[in-house]
C-alpha cells in the first residue's frame, strides 16, 4: 500500500515549483533549504519516482511532476479552504468576528484605535490587506467574515458577495505637484500625463482601476502608461506625488475624500460622466453568512459611516 504523504511534503513540492528554487521555497515556507530538500526528497521516495530534475540553473518538473501538478494544486487549494472553513466555524464557536481593511483613508480611521477599542467591536479582530492579496477569495474562503475596501466598475463583485455601499464617486482623479510638471488644471491632458510616471493605489486597494487604466489607454491612444509605480496606502501616494515623483491617478473623486490641493497638489477629474460611480467603497461580507454575530458587526460598522458627521461621505 502506498505510504500517505503529509502536507508539509505537498506545499514544499508546490513552493518549489512557484520559482526561486530552493532558496525562494524555503523562504515562502519559512524552513531552512535542507528542510525542503528533505521533504520533496521523503516524498519522491514515497512515490518511487522523481518529481524535479535538478541542474545548477534550478529545478525543473519531470514528466510525472507535471502530470501530478494539477492535482496537488487541487489538494493544496482544498486543504486551504477546509482549515480557513474550520477556523471560520470555531471564530463562531468563540463569538469573533475577521474583519480585513484595505489601506485607503476611510479604512484606517475607522480602524483607529477608538473604533478597535469600542466596546461594541469586542468581538472583532482587525487585520490590513495585504498588497498582493486577492480580498474577493479571502472573503470566499472564509478567510475573513467582512471586508472594507474598494473597486472599480465593480471588478471582484458577484452574487456570493454582497456590499453595502458607503461610498460612490464619478470617474477618476490625477493630481501632481506644479513644481515638477506644467500641467494646467484648465487644460489638463490625460493622454499626455500618461505618458509621464504614473502613480497608481495598489490592487489591494483599488481593484480593478489600473486594468480600466490600461486597457482604457491601449484602445484610445495606442499605449499603455509608460512607467508606474504601485503606492500601497493613499497615503504613500499622496507623498509620492508630493516628492515629484510621477502624476497620482486615483479612481474616484480623490479630491473630495483625501483634499489633495492641501498637499499643494494640482487636480484634474476624467470621466465624470463617462463613469458616474465608477468607484465604490464598501462593507462586504458574504451573501449566504448566516452567523448573527458577523451580520450584527455589519450593521455596527454601517452605523459608523452613517453618524450624522459622516453623512457627507
């Protein structure tokens, strides 16, 4: 009968196909490389056959390792959701509630400490999104319960996810400081701003934008933004701009929920019309949750945004 492999054995098989050899596997699984030459060493004896052929420029799948690939990603994919299932039943069981944040301005006010300490949030526990991470499958997963992030043209939205808008805004905004570009308000060219250093939110924090952005560019003017650098926060983008270092892009009426023009930056809006709420930012969670506890803090963090000092928002 065949030995079971363990799943340390699997992942170290999968970071070791996901590039960087066995230095970059190592660090993705947090272990010394001896450890995961061992592993993928216990489990090619466990299957009697080699899984990678090793030379001095890096690994490569045998034959059999790639015949075998799709079905340890199918484990693998598997195994993930079935622990962030059971973390999500015993989150219920402790009555906690996950709640991910993207890095915008909005997000990281009402994740201020007088929000994390109310007693009405006990049950929560806080977390940021990460840069390169996908929010739609995190919430999808059970990996989260509720999530306060944005997108664009609705990219990451479908009927298992349900959001509550608290925000929604035409367009998009470019901003830069006047010291470094002559750029006009009044005649601002977005064609041209494009074809200067952009700076663009992050995927985490804006999804969807920058893919409108380029394939917007592409089909209207025959190219796409010629260098971009990706700000993880509203707020490094802010100061990116502020240093001269490209012209900010950012989807919605940035001006109105970040004051660009205080940084002494100039602003133009694209699109208003074209895309009358094209932006939105919102409380998601998922549309068959069920958990009281989950739907309650819903409700809780709704009532945050709609206190009378925030009904401009």
């Amino acid at each position: 009968m065949l030995q079971k492999p363990d799943i340390r054995e699997l992942k170290a098989a999968l970071a070791l196909v996901g590039g960087g050899g066995f230095a970059g596997a190592a660090a993705e699984l947090c272990i010394s490389q001896p450890a995961v030459s061992a592993r993928i060493a216990k489990l090619e004896q466990i299957f009697g056959f080699p899984l990678f052929h090793r030379r001095t420029e890096g690994t490569e799948l045998t034959a059999e390792g790639q015949a075998l690939l799709p079905f340890l990603s199918d484990f693998n994919l598997e195994f993930t959701q079935l622990i962030n299932k059971i973390s999500y039943c015993k989150r219920a069981t402790v009555k906690e509630v996950r709640i991910q944040l993207d890095a915008s301005r909005l997000s990281q006010t009402l994740g201020s400490s007088r929000i994390c300490t109310d007693h009405r949030f006990a049950s929560a526990t806080w977390r940021k999104i990460e840069v390169t991470e996908n929010w739609r499958n995190a919430l999808l997963s059970y990996e989260s319960d509720i999530l306060l992030a944005g997108s664009f043209l609705g990219d990451g939205e479908c009927d298992r996810i349900r959001t509550l808008p608290i925000l929604r805004q035409p367009g998009l905004t470019c901003a830069w400081n006047p010291e470094f570009h002559s750029f006009s308000e009044a005649s601002f060219n977005f064609p041209a701003a494009m074809s200067s250093t952009t700076i663009f939110p992050a995927e985490s924090l804006a999804r969807g934008f920058k893919k409108f952005v380029d394939s917007w560019c592409e089909s209207t003017y025959g190219f796409q933004p010629a260098e971009t650098i990706c700000a993880h926060s509203e707020t490094d983008a802010i100061e990116t701009c502020r240093h001269g270092m490209g012209v900010l892009v950012l989807p919605g009426d940035a001006e109105e929920r970040l004051n660009l023009r205080s940084h002494g930056l100039m602003v133009a809006h694209s699109f208003r019309t074209l895309l009358p709420e094209a932006f939105i930012y919102g409380i998601r969670y998922r549309a068959d949750e069920r958990n009281p506890l989950v739907l309650e803090v819903v409700k809780q963090l709704l009532g945050e945004f709609c206190t009378p000092q925030k009904t401009s928002l």
